[in-house]
C-alpha cells in the first residue's frame, strides 16, 4: 500500500498495488467497476492514469458504463457548471443585493415582444412562444409536413434522455417535436417535452419515431419563463393556494397575445417577464399580469432575483400592490400572514 494522503475525517488515501506494479483503483476502472473519486484522485501522484482507465471503459462500454452517452455527459457537466455558477451568483445577490447589482452595472432591461403563453406548468413556470409572423409560419410548415405521416421506426431505434425525436402528442394525436427527459425503467415508456410548446407527457414507444434532420433545424418554439418580481404559491409556500393561482393566471393569458417584457436573462434558467395587455399603450407594472396576479393577493414580492436588481422601482411597485393585498385580506392573505410559518 502506498499513502498519498489523508481525506476531511483522517482516513488515509493511498494506492493499492498488486504484484508491486499493477495498481487495484486502475484495474477496476479499466473493467467498469468503479468510477474516479475527484478528491481522492486530485492527491495522487497517478491521477492520469486512473482518469485514463475510467475513459477507457466509458468509450467501451464496460460494467456500470454499459449506457453511457459521452454527448450527454458532457452536457450535463456543462450544465451543472452553470447551475453552479448561477447558485454562487443568487447567494451573493441574497447577500447583498445592492451591492451585487452595483458590482454588475444592472439598468432596466427594455426587451418588448409579442408572445402567447403556450403552457403554464406551475405558478411560477410557464412557456411561451414569440408570436412574429416568420415563427409563425415556420412552424405551421413545420407541424404540416410532421403530420403527413410518419414511417415505421426502425428495428434497432432505441430512444434516449437528451434525444431529439417526433413524438406523437395523446390530446389529437398530432406529431411533434419532442426532447425525451426521461427513459422510465420499463424502457418502452418516455417522459418528453413538446419543445415547440412546453407541455409534456409519458408515451409509449409506439409514438415515438426519429426525427428526421430537416426538422431539427428551427430552434424550440417554447421558452421556459416566469413572471418578474413575484414568489407564486407552490410545495413550499402557500400550497393550498397552488390550483387557484394557477386557475387566475389562465383566465389572465390563455388564448390571448400578449407583450412581454423580458426583465433579466439568467445565465440558467427561465427567462425572468412581464406580461402586458398590447392595447395598454405603456409599461405600467400595476396593470400588467404580473401587477395584478399581486393586487389579487396571489404572491409575494421578492427583492433579491436578478430582474428585481434590474429594476427596483418595479419591484417597490410590485410590493406596494402585495401589501395592499395583504392588508385587503385577499387571496392567499385571507387568513393572516402566510409568511409567519416561515420567519
């Protein structure tokens, strides 16, 4: 045994060597029977070479790497960089909110665009599509020739989380491009996104088909968001308000066009808007979605997102509005202070 360290708790870390040159942690790597211990690894003198058998046995296939996708690895490390990062960010601007926004330059964002909400999956998310008339008609032509017919799949099609596919949707069994989340275990069932809408649902295999290259290039249609200023009812807080926030924000969007204020565009996540009617003339924060979904005492405001920091006076209206909520009695405030659980 040769020790190259000792971990948090005083354990030793060492390498194990068999017949004084073949090392155990390289051997078991190499066949798929362990993955590398970043900490571990980064205090061994041999840190390339188990690196080196680990990708090995990725790029083969071996023991527990028997799925392994090299594409979705590397977008999932890159994605969990980002989270990382925007975690970072949203603790400094908790912190000290002022301070981060001076440090960052924030202004108010001015970013108007037509749009339709598409989907509202929660209180607090929702997606919408950008309503020009080139993304209109692009994706008409689009959904017009998915709908024509799709061919058998082929025998060795074997769908995977991350893959691009057409997928036909249960409510008018109509075919649409679809991410797949999510392989379930009986691997003949997949949770897929709508990319062009944001709704979702778990399919069978048999509505599921390639999706042929000409249809990949149109970029996805939904963009996830979520209105600016505002925390929403959900598991955590309010979540016997949940079902009528959401029912209140449906009666304030669906099937109408709207004009959106894009407030803040995190690094990651849903893009932080303001709804506004598109006869309102002007951007006033009380008459917008997002101003009313407060006066009616359905949400708290909140000081410390990224949008807030972008524009303060809106989000000093937006509290106004809560606390006229709150005071009134109405919505979620109709029995007291719902934010008294959790102080």
């Amino acid at each position: 045994v040769e020790f190259e360290g000792v971990d948090k708790t005083g354990g030793f870390i060492g390498t194990l060597w068999l017949n004084k040159d073949n090392s155990l942690a390289e051997d078991l790597l190499a066949h798929g029977l362990a993955s590398v211990h970043e900490y571990s690894a980064a205090q061994s003198p041999y840190s390339s070479r188990l690196y080196a058998a680990e990708s090995q046995a990725q790029r083969l296939k071996r023991g527990m790497w028997v799925e392994y996708d090299a594409e979705k690895a590397e977008e999932d490390q890159r994605q969990e960089k980002e989270e990382a990062a925007a975690r970072e960010a949203q603790r400094q601007l908790e912190k000290n909110p002022a301070a981060a926004a001076a440090a960052q330059g924030l202004q108010p964002r001015i970013e108007f665009l037509d749009v339709v909400v598409s989907e509202i999956t929660s209180p607090s998310t929702m997606f919408i599509q950008i309503a020009t008339q080139s993304n209109i008609k692009e994706l008409e032509d689009l959904m017009a020739e998915l709908s024509v017919g799709q061919a058998p799949a082929p025998a060795d099609f074997v769908p995977k989380a991350g893959q691009l596919v057409s997928a036909c949707y249960t409510v008018g069994d109509e075919w649409h491009r679809a991410k797949i989340r999510k392989v379930l275990p009986s691997k003949k069932e997949f949770d897929v996104l709508y990319i062009d809408f944001g709704n979702s649902e778990v399919v069978g295999i048999d509505r599921i088909r390639p999706l042929a290259p000409k249809f990949s290039g149109l970029k996805p249609q939904a963009h996830e968001a979520q209105l600016a200023f505002l925390r929403l009812p959900d598991g955590s807080f309010a979540p016997d308000y949940v079902a009528e926030t959401v029912s209140e924000l449906r009666r304030l969007v669906e099937g109408r066009q709207l004009v959106a204020n894009v407030e803040a565009r995190p690094s990651s996540g849903p893009l932080q808007i303001t709804l506004y009617e598109p006869d309102l003339g002007k951007s006033i924060v009380e008459k917008s979605v997002n101003g009313t979904l407060a006066l009616s005492g359905f949400a708290l405001a909140t000081k410390a997102s990224l949008a807030s920091l972008h524009n303060p006076l809106a989000a000093n209206k937006i509290e106004e509005l809560v606390n006229d909520a709150r005071s009134a009695h109405r919505g979620i405030w109709e029995y007291g202070d719902v934010t008294a659980a959790e102080q």
